[in-house]
C-alpha cells in the first residue's frame, strides 16, 4: 500500500510539473537550440524631392542677379546638389540649395554621362535623369512629362502633349482658335528665334486679324494656364507681329528658352536688351499650378 502511494505522488508531480515548465518559458523540442527569430527591418522613407519645385529654380536661379533660392525648391534643390557632389560633379561649396550656373553645368555633365547630349543635356533635370540621380537617395514627387510630339490642330506645327494641352485651355480662356505660325522642335528653322524653338515648350501664335484688345487677351490667357508669353513687335527685331509663348517647366525647352522663363520670372521681356515685361501683369503659374488651383 505504501509503495503504491509512494508511485501515485511522483507520477501526480510529474504531471502538475509540465505546465508550470511551459509558463516559465522552457523551450518546446521544435524550438530547442534555435535562436528567436530577427525583427523584419523597415527600410527608411527617403526623402522627397519635388520635381515642380527644383525644375522651376533650374529655369529662374541661373537669370538672378543674386543668390537668392526660389521659393519651395531649397529642400529639393539640396538632395540633388548631395547627389551630384556624391559623385564628384559638383563642389561641396556649391552645395547651397541654390540652382545657379554651377550647378546647372554639374547636372548637364551629370546627363552627358548616362549617355545624353544636345538638347538632352541642358542642365534641366526631366524624369529619367532626376530619378536615376536619386537612386537609394530621394524619391521624386510631382513629376513632370512633357509627353510625345504631336501637330497642334491635326495638322498644323509639332508640340509636345503638354504643350497641347495648354494651347488647348488657352483657347477656351480666350474664346478663340489659336492659329501657330512656328511650332516646336525646330532647330535652326527660324534664325531669328535664337534657338527658342529648338527643343519643346515653345511655340509661336498668329495674331493675324486680332484686334490691340484681342492681342492683349490671348496673351493673358496664354500666361495663366502656365506660359511665358510676350506680344513681339517689328521694333523688336526681324520680325512680324507674333505672340512668343514658352510653356514653363517643359523639361525639354532649349537652354535659350529656359533663359526666357527666368526672365519672365524676374519681370523681363526674355529678350537680349532685358528690358521690363511689358505684358499684361497677372499672377505667374506652371501649367500644373493652374490645373490645381
């Protein structure tokens, strides 16, 4: 009797004593000799890099007559000056948030080495280049694509979709067609055009049959939905009355019509004299600016 009483106690603490091993966090057989598993790594946001911003202080920064940044891109205009001086393009005392001439010829040289030339390697940044830049870096926000060439009016000059677009709300505004004497992507097609209309962006508008009123509101429709516009006259230069329209921020604007843009920022006419604006005086907008508003 004793000894089976002796056999039921060690059996019974045996049992009582499975659970408690377990609580206290004993390890299972499945588990025994591996170490806890590693918490998932969460890799950091990069930061962000609004490609509004700095391809609108490439266009006004290097047209200053002083060192002052563009509203919104100084962030921006950092990363990239970073990422170029990462790759020895670019000296670190003009890593200053400012996108002037230096950094203007850094990031064309920056173009030239993934292959691009001409037109293509300006010193304004479009999508491809910006983002390969940025690789493990920043992340670009706010794109901007010009888009394909396409003929404005089916078969009128070329102009990229963006381009088009613009044109297009620009008729509405004024309640009338637009009519192109010169289109885009034309170089060396008009020798008095200084190059304005080699790349894209730029176009030229009739103003045949318009009335000084109409002249003076289709230029102002022009400006609000994101151009550079200026109403040119024979006293000028060598040509006849026309309607000069750079759409801001085209990424693929010649560097003669980049200039053009920071001018019309900085209140010039965008000509060799750099004489006042004398167009119509209303707030400056990109055309994605005004699709916003």
């Amino acid at each position: 009797m004793r000894l089976i009483r002796t056999l039921t106690a060690v059996l019974t603490a045996a049992v009582l004593a499975v659970p408690t091993a377990l609580s206290a966090g004993a390890a299972t057989p499945v588990a025994q000799g591996r170490p806890a598993p590693a918490a998932a790594s969460v890799p950091a946001a990069l930061p962000a890099v609004d490609m509004e911003a700095v391809v609108k202080a490439a266009q006004i920064d290097p047209r200053r007559p002083d060192d002052t940044r563009t509203a919104g891109a100084r962030a921006g205009v950092l990363l990239v000056e970073r990422a170029l001086a990462a790759r020895g393009l670019l000296a670190a005392r003009w890593v200053d948030g400012y996108f002037g001439t230096t950094t203007i010829a850094a990031y064309a040289a920056y173009q030239r080495s993934l292959g691009y030339r001409g037109l293509a390697a300006t010193g304004l940044p479009g999508i491809a280049s910006l983002t390969a830049l940025g690789a493990r870096r920043y992340a670009v926000t706010r794109p901007l694509r010009p888009g394909g060439r396409v003929h404005w009016a089916g078969s009128g000059p070329v102009v990229d979709t963006r381009t088009r677009a613009m044109l297009a709300a620009a008729e509405q505004l004024a309640g009338r067609s637009l009519v192109l004497s010169q289109g885009s992507c034309n170089p060396g097609g008009d020798p008095t055009s200084a190059g304005t209309h080699d790349g894209g962006g730029v176009v030229d508008v009739s103003v045949s049959g318009m009335s000084a009123a109409t002249r003076t509101a289709v230029v102002t429709a022009l400006r609000r939905v994101g151009f550079a516009a200026w109403l040119r006259n024979p006293r000028q230069g060598d040509w006849p009355w026309h309607i000069h329209a750079v759409a801001i921020s085209d990424t693929d604007l010649s560097a003669a019509a980049q200039h053009q843009v920071g001018d019309y920022y900085l209140g010039l006419d965008g000509l060799a004299d750099h004489a006042a604006d004398d167009g119509p005086r209303i707030p400056i907008r990109t055309w994605e600016e005004y699709r916003r508003r």
